[in-house]
C-alpha cells in the first residue's frame, strides 16, 4: 500500500536511506544522518507542500519516494515546474514491483500538483536504477562526469528526464 507519509515514519524513512549510506555509491555521502535531520525534512517537505510517499507491508515501511524542486524555485522561478525527485526501497524488497508503484503514484502526484517535468540525478554505477527509470519514460539527457566523490574516487552524475505532460 502507498500512502502519504507522516511526521512519525521519520524513523523508518531515515533506516532505508541510511543502509544505502556505508556500502553503496547511491547517496553521496558517507555520513550516516540522524532522525533530526530525517524529521526536520520531512516537516519541511510537509510544509513545502512536496509530497512524501510510503510504502506499507502490513506495518512496516519497504520504501519511500519524494520530490522537490530541481533547483530553488523562490530564487529562480522559472523552475518551477520542475521537480527532482528521490525514491528507495528496502534491499530483500527490491524487485517486488515496490518501487514501481511508489514512482508511479508519485508521478501521479506531480501531474496533479502542475508540474511540467521530473530528473532523476543517478549515480552511473547504479545500473538498476538506469534501468527501472527508462522502465518508467525517464531518458538519459546527461553524463556529468567525475562531479561526485566516495569511497576515495571520483563519481559520475547521470541525468534522466521524463516529461509529465
Ligand atoms: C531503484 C529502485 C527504487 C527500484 O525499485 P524496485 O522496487 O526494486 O523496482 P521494481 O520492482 O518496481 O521494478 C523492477 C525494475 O527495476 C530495476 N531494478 C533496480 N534494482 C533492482 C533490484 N535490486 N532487483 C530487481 N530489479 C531492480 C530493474 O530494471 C527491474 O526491471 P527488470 O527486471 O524488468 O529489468 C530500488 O531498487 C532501490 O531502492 N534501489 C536502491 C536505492 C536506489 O538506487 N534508489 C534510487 C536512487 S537514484
């Protein structure tokens, strides 16, 4: 089940983000973030009006999906429309169809809200995720390269565009 997410799935939010933090290039830091920080986003995307999603097995959360600007859009409202947006789920749930569900309803989410277009900003080593966005109408329209580093080398950006419209 997909739902709206609330202030108290902070905790479970955080846990998904961070088992990606210590062992995988998906995020790029190597910081593991604290439940401050997961809930103070939570509460400014809330407030924001961007949507968090959830999704539930039985009472447990398996993944989440989000957007926000692409860039700031109260400073250059030309990017308005524009939104990039996060998703992930749980390890020994991936593959389950979880995440296409997750960005379908977020998708949904963004057409209603009038946004116009979504990037997903992918690390190049993360294959799985390059192929569930194409999946899903997300084109490849960039390959910055060493923009990241982790793990003591030099990562690169892949960009991926869907238009909503
Ligand atoms: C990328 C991710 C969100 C996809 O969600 P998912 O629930 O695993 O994907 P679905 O089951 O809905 O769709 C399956 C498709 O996703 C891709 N995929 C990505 N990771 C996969 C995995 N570990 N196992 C199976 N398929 C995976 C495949 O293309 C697959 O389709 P195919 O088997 O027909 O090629 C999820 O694997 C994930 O959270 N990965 C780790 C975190 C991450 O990379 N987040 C995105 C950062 S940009």
């Amino acid at each position: 089940m997909v739902r709206d997410a609330t202030i108290g799935d902070g905790a479970a939010i955080g846990a998904l983000y961070n088992a990606t933090v210590r062992t995988t290039t998906v995020a790029w830091t190597e910081e593991l973030e604290s439940l401050e920080t997961r809930r103070a986003w939570l509460e400014e995307q809330l407030a924001a009006g961007n949507p968090v999603l959830v999704a539930e097995l039985g009472d447990r959360v398996i993944g989440f999906a989000s957007y926000d600007d692409f860039r700031d859009s109260t400073k250059w409202p030309g990017y308005r429309f524009t939104v990039e947006h996060s998703i992930h789920v749980q390890a020994e749930h991936q593959g389950q169809r979880v995440g296409s569900e997750l960005l379908g309803a977020l998708i949904s989410r963004a057409r209603s809200a009038g946004k116009h277009t979504m990037i997903g900003a992918i690390d190049s080593e993360n294959a799985g995720s390059i192929r569930f966005h194409a999946r899903h109408g997300f084109v490849e329209v960039a390959r910055l390269s060493e923009v990241g580093f982790k793990f003591g080398r030099w990562l690169d950006l892949v960009l991926m565009e869907c238009i909503l419209e």
